[in-house]
C-alpha cells in the first residue's frame, strides 16, 4: 500500500483525482461566470463573497496545489510514456479506447491551456482575488475589469480558443478519470462518454457565452 503511488497506477490514479477535483471547480468557476450575464451588481457580490469567505480564502491554495500535482504527473506520465514509446497515457482495456484525437494530444492540448490559463490569471485573479490575500483592496469593479478586457477581439478570441481546447482536453479527461478509479466495464464506458460530452460542452459553452456577450455589444 506505502507504494502504491509510486506505481504506474498510482500515478494514473493520482492524476485522474486531481483532475476530478479540478473539473468540480470548474462547474463553480462558470457558474459565477454566467452571473457576467446577470449583470454588474451580482458579479460583483459574488466576487465580493470569494474574496471575504473563509472557506474560499482556504480552497484557493488547495486548488493552487490540485493544479500543480495535476500538471506534474502530467509531465511525469507523458515522459514515461515517450520513453515507453507508446504506452496509453491512461488505464483503458484496449487501444481502441483511447484512439480519439483528444486521447492522442491530451499533453498538447494540456500545455495550451495551460499558457492561456497564465495570462487568464494575470488579467484577473491578480487584480481581483490576489489582493485581498495579501492584506489589500481588490478591484473595486470585477464587472468592468471583465467587461474591458473581452470587449476587446484578440483577447476574446484567444479566449474561446483556450476553451476549446479546454473542452477537448475534457471531453476525453472526464471519463477516463473514472475508468482510472475502476468504472471501465462497456455498459458505464459508453454513459460516461455522454456524461463527460455533455459535461465539457455546458461548461465550455458557459464560458464562451461571456466573451461573445459582451463582443456584441451587451452589458452595461
């Protein structure tokens, strides 16, 4: 048991948990997105409410860690696995699982979101949430830092390029990550395939909403 996350299948199942607990995130992230589409005062409380909740103060470097384990076993199995010259990236019972073209760039579309996710957080949480962790007033208008920035097309199309590859990088992640955990016979294979399709389109197309939003015109 002491060595079980040394083994290939630790590591997988590692990287699978921490995945999970990145994809609840992000059903909460888009959901306080979407209030953008409610308007200025429910953005901006709810910014407010992240900014001054206890509990949120705590998950925000849990979350900071569930990225980084995610990202270092990512490096770490995608390196096993050029070395293996071939191996599957993840736990399946057969090549035919994990033949899509998500499942074949996982690592790429990875490393996309990734860089996206840097100059995203530099934009917002910087101005937003950082503050307030170290001791200082946040942006005193979330509403309209947001607003500026996706009413502006080049930032808002590399935007809604990054979920793209967000919602491929989850449309093969979400049911693999339950297959890692033991859910891999037929039956559950093919609900989980929906599940994680339909999964990664509402929140990909939450996301995408809000640039095209106010790329239109809309808002205050």
């Amino acid at each position: 048991m002491a060595n079980i996350f040394a083994s290939s299948i630790g590591k997988k199942l590692v990287m699978s948990l921490s995945g999970l607990f990145l994809m609840v995130f992000l059903v909460v992230h888009a959901g306080v997105n979407a209030l953008l589409l409610v308007g200025r005062e429910a953005y901006n409380e709810a910014c407010h409410f992240m900014d001054t909740n206890p509990l949120i103060r705590v998950m925000v470097p849990v979350l900071a860690l569930g990225f980084l384990i995610h990202i270092m076993y990512a490096v770490y199995l995608t390196w096993g696995n050029m070395k293996a010259r071939g191996a599957e990236r993840y736990a399946v019972s057969n090549k035919g699982q994990a033949s899509s073209w998500a499942a074949r760039n996982m690592f790429i579309l990875g490393i996309i979101v990734l860089g996206v996710l840097a100059l995203h957080l530099s934009h917002f949480w910087a101005k937003m949430q950082l503050p307030s962790f170290m001791g200082e007033h946040g942006h005193e208008d979330p509403y309209g830092l947001v607003a500026g920035l996706f009413r502006q097309t080049i930032y808002s199309v590399l935007y809604i390029v990054w979920i793209g590859a967000l919602w491929f990088h989850l449309t093969h992640g979400f049911w693999s990550a339950f297959q890692t955990i033991g859910m891999n016979n037929n039956k559950w294979m093919i609900r989980l395939r929906w599940a994680g399709f339909i999964y990664a389109t509402a929140v990909a197309l939450t996301f995408i909403a809000v640039p095209v939003y106010f790329l239109l015109g809309m808002g205050e």
